[in-house]
C-alpha cells in the first residue's frame, strides 16, 4: 500500500510512518517542518520505500501529485500545542482550515480514503463525564484563542462530513485525546515531555493553576495502532472516533508521578494560568475519552500504562540529551 502522510516530521506522523514502513508499505511524507523536525524522520530515510518532501501542504500542484500517487492519506498537518495556539492564532486557524480543504478538494478529485486528524479539544468546556462522539460541543468565546483552533478543527470535521454526504468520499475522523511519547517536544506547551525535562534536568516542575485539572494520556504507539485499523475498515468511513487512554490523572498528581518514577529531587511549584498563558485563559478542568465505539469497531484496548509512557519519554529525553551533548558527561548534559 501507498501511504501519504501530512505532517510526517512530526511526533505523531513519523510514528505513524516508522509503522507502516515496517509491515512494509512504501511511505511519503510531506512537512514544512514548523512543528515537526528531520531529527524525527533521519532514522527512516534509508529505509526502502520511505520518500520525504519539505514543503508547505498549501502547494497544490505537488499535493495533486502526491495525492494521486497515494492509496490512503493521513491527514496529520495542523498547528498542534496549546502555547502556539495561544501564541500565533492566525496561523493556527489557517493552516488547520486552509490545509484540510485542500487534503479534502483533492482527495476528493481522486477518490482517495482520507484520515482527518481531529482532537479532544473539540469538547470544549463539557466536565463531568466522559466524552463520547455524539456529545454537543460547547466552546467558550472566540476572543479566547483557544475555542479558535477548536472552532477550526470543528470546521474540518464539518467539511469532511459534508465531503461524504455529497461526494461520498471515504473520510475517517480521529479525536486524539493527550498523545504522548517518545519525539514529542514540549516547546508547544505538551505536559508530560516538559514536566519530564524538569524532573531530569531538576528544574522546577511547573503545575499551571490548582493541578486539579484532569487528563487522560494516550501511548502515540496504541494511537497509532488504532489509526492503522481504522483505515483497514470499510464501517469506519463517514465516521468519528475518540482515540485515548483508559486513565484519568490529575495534573498535580502526575507531577508527583513523574518525580517519584525518575527519582528527581525537582520541587513541584504552581503557576497561575495567566502567567503560563495569557491573562483569561481557559483551561479544561476534566477530560476524558469514551472509547466504546472504537472498541466494538476495531477491538482497541490501550496496551501501554501511564507508567510505560513516562519511562518511554523519559529513556528519548535522556538519550537525545546525549546524542546532542555526547562530549559532556551525562550530568553535565542534563544540566543543559
Ligand atoms: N500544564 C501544566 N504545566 C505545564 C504544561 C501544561 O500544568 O508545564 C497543564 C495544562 O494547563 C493542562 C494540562 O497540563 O491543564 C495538559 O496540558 P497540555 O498542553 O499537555 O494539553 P491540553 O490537554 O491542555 O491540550
């Protein structure tokens, strides 16, 4: 099979690529390397079958090409991380609306299956239960950014749909709940690979407001198992599915967590969300996944604990650390 990834640098899609190139399949991917880094793909670029672009998704003239080329398309293209899309709204809401409908007109074009990369976000401001597909979806105002980048994934899930109620073109719609793992950078704001570059480097674990904030974490390894049986299924067309974890935590006690599993001697310091954001700032207190409908589907059941991703991200942090300073000694280098 002829695999097309959108944002193939990145955390999740060069996971994806790694996986499909190893059952086999050729792989191309395309980033433009804004979120996404080569660092994440040098592994895969002598692998046979695996083909990379750099380029921007917006140039149509190639995407045709790549489009027609592929058999299935993953749509992974998008501005990801709370921080960036707080910090560069603009961006945020183009590319996620530009970029999709574009995937989508040419897919369309050539009658290609496509997978649109939604998220949790997309809940909103719901607390209580656990989210499950059919939820209404209920958004603060749009002068706070972060409803705008859900606003815009809301968007893309609308015009997917439509392309399968009028053009009946074979879309598949994934919400990602909190995807964590190795590759993954916390530049954008992600919680888990910055609060275990603190605990490492023995900086200050920061908690953004009380910690009361629940999450539940998701192993990038079993959503991309999910993502790779979803495609394979004829029932999963025009359909929405919520990939996550099984396990809620809150923030504070994942910082613990990650303190008492790496044994580091970091304090665990809070900080108001204005200070971590921007004044006004609204964060989700709880959120959860329902996976009840991707497990009757596909039979998912998340394989990897909290523990397994704390110790995954953890041994990249610590080995990339070395690669990087492999001069020093691995005190000095975490110290950096
Ligand atoms: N968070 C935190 N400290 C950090 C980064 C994030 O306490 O250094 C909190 C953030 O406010 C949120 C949770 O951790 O409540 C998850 O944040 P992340 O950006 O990873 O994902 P989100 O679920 O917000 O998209």
């Amino acid at each position: 099979m002829k695999v097309l990834i959108t944002g193939g640098a990145g955390f999740i899609g060069s996971h994806l690529a790694e996986a499909y190139l190893e059952q086999g399949d050729s792989v191309c991917i395309i980033d433009n390397l804004s979120t996404g880094s080569m660092e994440n793909i040098e592994h895969l670029k002598k692998r046979p079958g695996f083909k990379y672009i750099i380029d921007t998704i917006m140039n149509e003239s190639l995407m045709n090409k790549l489009v027609d080329a592929a058999d299935v398309i993953f749509h992974l293209a998008a501005a990801v991380g709370v921080r960036l899309i707080v910090e560069k709204p603009v961006k945020t809401i183009e590319t996620n609306i530009r970029g999709t409908e574009l995937i989508l007109k040419l897919a369309s074009k050539a009658r290609k299956t496509v997978m649109i990369s939604s998220t949790s976000e997309v809940y909103g401001k719901h607390n209580g239960h656990r989210f499950s597909e059919n939820d209404d979806l209920v958004l603060g105002p749009t002068f706070k950014a972060r409803w705008s980048y859900a606003a815009s994934k809301i968007v893309d899930e609308s015009l997917a749909l439509a392309y399968w109620k009028e053009t009946r073109l074979p879309v598949i719609i994934i919400r990602l709940f909190n995807t964590v793992g190795p590759r993954q950078t916390g530049r954008y704001g992600m919680v888990i690979p910055r609060f275990i570059h603190q605990a490492l480097t023995g900086e200050p674990i920061t908690v953004y407001g009380d910690g009361k904030q629940t999450r539940t974490f998701t192993h990038v390894k079993d959503a991309i198992w999910a993502m790779m049986r979803l495609v394979e299924r004829q029932e999963a067309v025009g359909e929405i599915f919520n990939i996550g974890g099984d396990g809620e935590i809150s923030i504070e006690t994942l910082a613990q967590l990650i303190k008492e599993v790496l044994n580091s001697p970091s304090e665990i310091v809070h900080i108001p969300y204005e200070q971590a954001y921007e004044h006004g700032f609204e964060d989700m207190m709880r959120r959860s996944p329902d996976i009840t409908k991707i497990q009757n589907l596909i039979g998912y059941n998340p394989r990897f604990t909290l523990h397994d991703i704390i110790t995954d991200v953890a041994e990249y942090q610590r080995h990339r650390v070395l690669l990087d300073y492999s001069s020093l000694s691995r005190h000095e280098a975490l110290q950096i």
